[in-house]
C-alpha cells in the first residue's frame, strides 16, 4: 500500500471560516482555573504525604515505646 496518488487535506474546506480564537477572558478563566486546580493538587499531595509520615512515626514510637506517649 503506497498511499494515496495526490495529496489530500487534513479537513475540506469550510464556507464559514475557522473557529474564533478565545477571547482575553476565556484564557484568564482557563488558566485561573487550572492555577486552582494545580494549588488543589499540591496541597492534597502534601496532605497525603503528610499523613503517611505521621503513621510511619507513630509506628516506630510505638515499636520503642510499645504505646504512643
């Protein structure tokens, strides 16, 4: 299979033109909301991780100790 004889476009062309580019807002709203996301994400992250330090902790005080102070 070679392909095709002539080169073929991508889409056929449209009478009514190419989609709008987004506007000013439209970027601001998406990248505020993917900033908030991101904040969202680290602050989860850092909870988790926090939590799983404070078990690990609390398991080696609780192998010395034999109970949590």
């Amino acid at each position: 299979m070679t392909g095709t004889p002539a080169p073929q476009p991508a889409t056929p062309p449209v009478s009514f033109g190419a989609r709008p580019a987004p506007t000013l807002g439209m970027r601001t709203a998406r990248r505020g909301m993917a900033l908030v996301r991101m904040v969202f994400l680290v602050g989860f992250t850092g909870f988790l991780g926090a939590a799983v330090i404070a078990t690990v902790f609390a398991a080696v005080v609780i192998a010395i100790n034999g109970r949590l102070p």
